[in-house]
C-alpha cells in the first residue's frame, strides 16, 4: 500500500482548473481501497479545497520556502506508508519537497532546473496544445477527454452562510433584495492583464442604470481601484477591496447576476460556480485558460499578431497595430460600449 501525495496549483485560478482532476484521483483511491489521497496546498487556498474535493486529505502548507518543515508534515500525513508523489506546479520548490519528503516515485512537468528530481518527467510542450484542466488530468495519469472537463465545487451552502456573516459585518444585509446584482473585478495580478481602469469606472457608471447593486471585488492592494469602481456605480455600488475571504468571496460571486472581470482567478471560481461571466481576455491563451462554465463570453482581440503572449507585462513599445500606441494594445481596444452591450445581453439572456 503506499498513499498519494499531490502538490495542488499555488494560485486561485488553476486550484480551480485543478479540481477534475483532484476530484478523480480521490474518487480512485477510494475504489482501489487506498487511502485518500493528501494533497499539500498553499494555506489561503486550502478552506476552497476542502470544499471542492471531499475525498482528500488537505495539507496546508504556510511557507513554500520551509521546504525540510513541508516535507515532514508530508512523512507524518502519510503515516508510514511509501509515497509517489505528484505535482501539478511547475515550480523546483514543490519537486523538491516531495523529495526531501522520500517519495518513491515523482511525476511532473519537466522544467525550471528541477528535471533531475523527477522519476517520471514529462515534457510539457504537447501539453500546452489543449487545456490546462487536461495537463492536470494527464499529470495524474488520465486520458484526455474530446472536451476539457468543466471545474465544479461542492455544495453552495457554505459559501452562502459565509457570504450572509459577510454582509452582516459589513452592515449590507439586505441591500437591495430582489434587484439585479453586477460583480465587477477590476483588478488583476499583471498590469498586462487589466483593462484600463477608467473603463471600468465608466462601465459602473452605465450599468448603474440597470444594476441595484454593484459589488466591486478586489485584494487589499486593489482598494484605490476597486473604491473609484464603486463610487462611479452610485448609491448601488459597494465596495469589497480587500474585504472578504476566500469563501465569502464565492458566495458574493454566487448573489450576482453577471461577473464582469478581467483573467483572474475569481473569474475561473465564478465559472465554476455556474455564474455567468464576461471575461475580458488580453494576452492570455485561450485554448489554455479560458473559463469553463455554461454560461460564458469572452472579449478580447485575439486577431493580434501578438496574441497570445500570455505576459504579466506587455513588452510592445512604439506604435500599435491599430492604436498609436502598442503598450497593451490588446485590452484597450476593448471598448466599454462594447462590454456593456455584451453585458445587457447576458443579463437579459438570464431574465428571459
């Protein structure tokens, strides 16, 4: 007998586009009488795990360069037996870990220095070609399907009670009930990957007129942002900048209507959470990342020679392809009459 132990994606948007993939191997486990898989995970991220694979044994891990510590915590969650290890981040730190942690065998992307700490090193250009929910399955042994599998979570209800205590603390229970609810989330991690500000200001500004309330999410370093948003929404606009936890965050994502937001992490949670989301796609792939979930647009021009470069931050300089200047070209061609037809649509698509 030996357990599995995987090394879950660092960041908010693959844990998500991870979730087939975990969910499978527990399921797996469970039917060859083995015990359930641990799986180490970033500790923010891990209250969002337990929720999405039931059948796992979650690892949290508080500090990725404490590599002797997280490989300890892995020899004593495995109890004894032998371990084969897998990891879904391509980074050295997590091969190594489950190094120092003696599994007997260890799979992953090749890459980053850290080959020679693989039994089983895969290449990942072939991977690159579909879906980043493939890779995962792949990595963890499984074919690919004819279409990515869609990432879905466990039951609502958790994140609704938490989204309830999040209203109550921030004193906007019941704030206009019954109304339409437009999420917006402005910001992103690379500036590459964010529609110009303004933009947004101006899009809370029109859709005012037809949301009763606007939620403006963000992290703590988005509050500049995510407060000018909000302001431009009126009195409906409510400003979550760097206010909710994880789980709270997927419960407000569950109250609204439609989800407006550029490549982020959240965007993926509200995909998977069934809300509908107008994602505003920049230097991103596509055929890698996009968002899977029923109800789904994306914007973006991705006619650009330069697309996808999949950059945090654009490196054109001098002239654009259309524009006169070719610095992040990609997103601000988008107009906001553009995204706020594409929104009106969707949300009367969902009172209809």
């Amino acid at each position: 007998m030996n357990r599995l132990v995987v090394r879950a994606p660092n960041h908010l948007g693959e844990l998500i586009l991870s979730v087939p993939a975990l969910q499978r191997a527990a399921t797996d486990e469970a039917a060859a009488g083995r015990s359930p898989p641990i799986v180490q995970i970033v500790s923010w991220l891990a209250p969002l795990l337990r929720w999405a694979v039931t059948g796992a044994e979650v690892l949290p891990l508080d500090n990725r360069r404490a590599c002797r510590r997280a490989a300890r915590a892995i020899r004593i969650a495995a109890d004894g037996f032998s371990i084969r290890g897998v990891t879904l981040t391509p980074s050295f730190s997590s091969a190594f870990i489950l190094r120092l942690a003696g599994v007997t065998s260890l799979r992953g992307t090749a890459g980053d220095f850290r080959t020679w700490l693989l039994t089983d090193a895969v290449d990942r250009a072939p991977l690159l070609a579909g879906h980043r929910v493939d890779e995962y399955l792949s990595l963890l042994g499984y074919d690919r399907a004819a279409e990515p599998a869609r990432p879905a979570l466990g039951d609502t209800a958790v994140a609704r009670t938490a989204w309830d205590s999040a209203e109550r603390r921030l004193g906007i229970s019941g704030a206009m009930r019954g109304q339409r609810v437009v999420g917006l989330f402005p910001g992103a991690n690379g500036h590459a990957r964010r529609w110009p500000a303004t933009r947004f200001e101006d899009l809370a500004d029109r859709l005012s007129a037809v949301a009763g309330r606007t939620l403006v999410f963000g992290g703590t370093s988005d509050r500049p942002l995510t407060e000018r948003v909000a302001a431009r929404a009126g009195k409906g606009g409510i400003d979550l900048g760097g206010r909710t936890s994880l789980m709270e965050l997927a419960g407000g994502l569950l109250s609204c209507d439609l989800l407006i937001t550029n490549d982020t992490g959240p965007m993926h949670l509200a995909a998977a959470l069934g809300v509908p989301v107008l994602a505003l796609e920049g230097p991103a792939d596509i055929r890698q990342t996009r968002p899977l979930g029923a109800r789904v647009r994306l914007l973006g021009r991705f006619d650009l020679p330069c697309v996808p470069c999949v950059r945090n931050e654009c490196p054109r300089t001098g002239v654009g392809y259309e524009l006169a200047e070719a610095r992040g070209e990609c997103l601000r061609l988008i107009e906001v009459r553009e995204v706020e037809a594409a929104a009106l649509a969707m949300l009367n698509e969902e009172s209809a």
